[in-house]
C-alpha cells in the first residue's frame, strides 16, 4: 500500500496490497479498496464504498456512499459517482455514465 502526504483514511477502511493513494484523497469509513487499485488526487469515497481490483479512480471525483466500482473499471477526472459501476467499465461525467465496456 502507497498513500501519499495530506491524505485522509477512515475508521475502518481496509486498504489491501498494492493499492496507491495518492495525494489529497478522503476515503471514508468502512470502505474497502482492494489489490492494485489507484485512487489519485483529490478525490472523495463517501462511506460504505468498495473498489474493486484493478479500478482506476483518476483525479478530483466524488463517490458517494454505498456504492461499487468493478474490477478494472475506470472512473474519468472530475465525475460524480451516484451509482455503482459494473466491471470493465469507463464512467465519466456528472452524474458518471459507462462511457464504454471492455
């Protein structure tokens, strides 16, 4: 597990192996973010979120509590996740759509 400096981690989140964090990231409590994900600058887990292995959260979005994000999904700079996003899947926008399936 990598977290950078300014970076905030919730009462019971479970980071496990080879997850990166960068900087000035807020994961909330009771999430679980699994093997080999990234989660990059400024971005926001609301409680209660998991992220699957492999998922790239990319710079400046918003989770919101009790969501999914699949195995090797992709979530674009800047989105708005309301809803949980299937595996192999690219979301963007506000709120995030699956832009494109693998």
């Amino acid at each position: 597990v990598w977290i950078s400096f300014g970076s905030m981690i919730g009462y019971k989140a479970e980071l496990q192996t080879g997850v990166v964090i960068t900087h000035g990231v807020i994961v909330g409590q009771h999430n679980v973010i699994e093997r080999c994900a990234q989660v990059q600058v400024g971005t926001t887990l609301g409680g209660n979120v998991t992220v699957r292995e492999c998922a790239t959260i990319h710079a400046g979005v918003t989770i919101i509590p009790r969501t999914e994000i699949g195995h090797d999904a992709i979530i674009g700079a800047g989105a708005v996740v309301t809803d949980s996003i299937s595996a192999c899947s690219t979301a963007v926008g506000v709120p995030a759509r699956v832009a494109k399936s693998r």
